[in-house]
C-alpha cells in the first residue's frame, strides 16, 4: 500500500530523493567552508601567540638590551597579544558553529555580527594594530642593524626580526578571515543563505 506521504506536496520519490542529495551537498560545502574560516581563526592565533611570546622571552641578561626598552617592540608585543585574545573568541564562535551545525544567535544576526566586528570594528582596528605595530618594529630593527646593536647582539635582533614577521604572518591570515567574512555576507544578501551552496 503507498504511503500518504509519498507525494506530499507534489514531489515524487525521485524528486525527494534529489532534495536529500542536494541537502546533503549543501552540508558538506558547508562543513568544508566553516572548516576553512577556522582554519583561518587558528593560525591567526598561532601567529600572534608566537610572535608575543618571542618578543616576550627576547632578553639575554644584564648586559644584553631588552625588548620592553623599544616602544615599537612593546607595540609589537602588545598588538599582538589582543589579536591572539581576539582570535581565541573568534575560535570558540567557529568551534560551536562546526560542532553544533548551528549558528550562536540567528543566522541573520549571526552573519552580520561576523561582519560588523571583522570588517568595520574590532577586525579592522586589530588588522591595522598589527600592520602599523610590525612597520614600526620593522623599521626600528632596519635601524639597529645598521648600528652596534646587532653587531654586539645578533641573537637579540634575530629573535626581534622573527617576532615581526610572525605578527606580519599573524595580519595575513586575520585579514583573509575578514575576506571571508565580506563573502558570507554577500552571499546573505544575494541568496538568503550565509555561503552560495548551490552547485
């Protein structure tokens, strides 16, 4: 005996078995795409971590400069130890989407929430900190190479050049994550939906 619900609505088993097909597409670009966003989030993270605890650690004793002396290299730490904050609550918002295959608020405040604080808040004031926070820093290293600093103290200069680049690193990815970001969005206006998921 056919069940009442097998042409519920119109749809023939073929049509429902195309829908469950496409829904289950749909979920796995999805899944591949939110993967991708907190992959960015991470190594936002691991590079602005990194290059806070190199400039932190960046002393060799009494007779050695030390990086709080710099005001560029202060700059540099601190930048970078507010992005590796940021990025750690940006982590856990992705983490709950990826593991719950749910928004933390309702998709459309969600999506503009993202945007609001990647794109015209807290993204673009803690892009611009790192990018101005690593040319300062760059700078003054250029100028101490120049001198005795880094004649007298090359492991000093070194470990201040690998902290700079970390946080030029650390910019890179944030600011390919607010890329990402301004793509949702525009998919949201485009097509009700936060990525374009039709094939």
């Amino acid at each position: 005996m056919r069940s009442p619900h097998a042409f519920r609505n119109g749809e023939s088993p073929s049509s429902r078995d195309h829908t469950h097909f496409h829904s289950t597409i749909v979920a796995q670009k999805l899944r591949r795409f939110n993967s991708l966003i907190l992959l960015l989030r991470l190594a936002s993270f691991s590079f602005s971590l990194a290059s806070a605890v190199f400039m932190l650690t960046n002393s060799r004793g009494s007779g050695s400069p030390h990086w709080y002396d710099f005001d560029a290299f202060r700059f540099v730490f601190v930048a970078n130890a507010i992005v590796a904050l940021y990025s750690v609550f940006e982590m856990g918002t992705c983490v709950w989407e990826f593991s719950r295959e749910t928004t933390l608020w309702p998709e459309a405040f969600q999506v503009w929430f993202d945007f609001g604080h990647d794109q015209l808040e807290w993204g673009q004031v803690f892009s611009y900190l790192l990018l101005s926070a690593g040319s300062a820093a760059a700078a003054l290293a250029r100028t101490m190479r120049g001198g005795d600093t880094c004649t007298a103290n090359k492991a000093f200069c070194l470990q201040s050049d690998v902290a700079i680049g970390l946080g030029f690193a650390a910019f890179l990815f944030l600011a390919f994550s607010s890329c990402f970001s301004g793509f949702r969005v525009a998919c949201f206006l485009i097509t009700g939906s936060r990525f374009h998921l039709y094939s």
